[in-house]
C-alpha cells in the first residue's frame, strides 16, 4: 500500500473513532465522588423522591418483600458496535473506559437502607467467555 493510501486511511480511522466516541449511563454520576455521595445519600433519611430528584431514574429490581435496588452507570468511551468494524476493533479493543456505578437499596417504605459507589475498568479478555 502507498504511503498516501496510509495516511488516508490513519485520517478516515481516525476520523471514524473521533465520531464513534460517546458516554453511556446516567451523566449525573459522572462527578460524584463518595463525599458528595454521603451528603446525598442518608441512609435512614434519603427516600425514592429524593433520589429520583437528584440523579433521575435508574434501573429498578423489585423484591416480593417490598425492597428496591436502583442502578446507575455511567461510561465514557466509544460506542457499542465500533468494536465490530474491521481495523477499528483493533483500537477498541486497548480502549479500557472508566465505569462509575451505584446502587442504592431501598426498604418497602421507600426509604434508603445502603447503598454502593464504585468506579472501575472492566479489560475485555479476548480468551474469556462473553
């Protein structure tokens, strides 16, 4: 392949992940950090409405007995299908965002019990199982 060609297509994959770069989840937990986390979020004193104001809806599980956990996640790094796209797949995969997750766990009385603020990078191991 010529030299020009090369650098053709340097600029098109670049251009190509420039474009497929993206944030995922609920932005408001992009910034929060566990002191912010702690002034927010009382256990014994925090409700669902209070939650739900300040980091909007998250995914819910429901319990029989009444309990909830809520989800939040957020992810910055490049959209889901690049990953597939020959030559692109190559730069995604050395690509480990920074994932913040919390999860909050409400009694059937809707007030806050616990909850759990992490932040993590999830390698993607060819040889592992999905």
């Amino acid at each position: 392949m010529s030299a020009p060609r090369v650098a053709a297509l340097v600029v098109v994959l670049a251009a190509v992940c420039a474009g497929g770069c993206s944030s995922v989840g609920n932005g408001r937990i992009a910034q929060l950090d566990d002191a912010h986390a702690q002034a927010l979020l009382v256990p014994g004193r925090t409700t669902r409405d209070d939650a739900r104001q300040a980091l909007g809806d998250g995914a819910v599980i429901r319990f029989q007995s009444g309990m909830e956990t809520w989800r939040y996640q957020y992810r910055e790094g490049i959209a889901k299908g690049w990953d597939d796209v020959p030559y692109v797949n190559l730069v995604v995969a050395r690509i480990d965002p920074l994932t913040r997750e919390l999860v909050l766990l409400f009694d059937a009385s809707g007030v806050l019990r616990r909850w759990s603020l992490q932040a993590y990078r999830a390698r993607h191991d060819a040889a592992a199982p999905p």
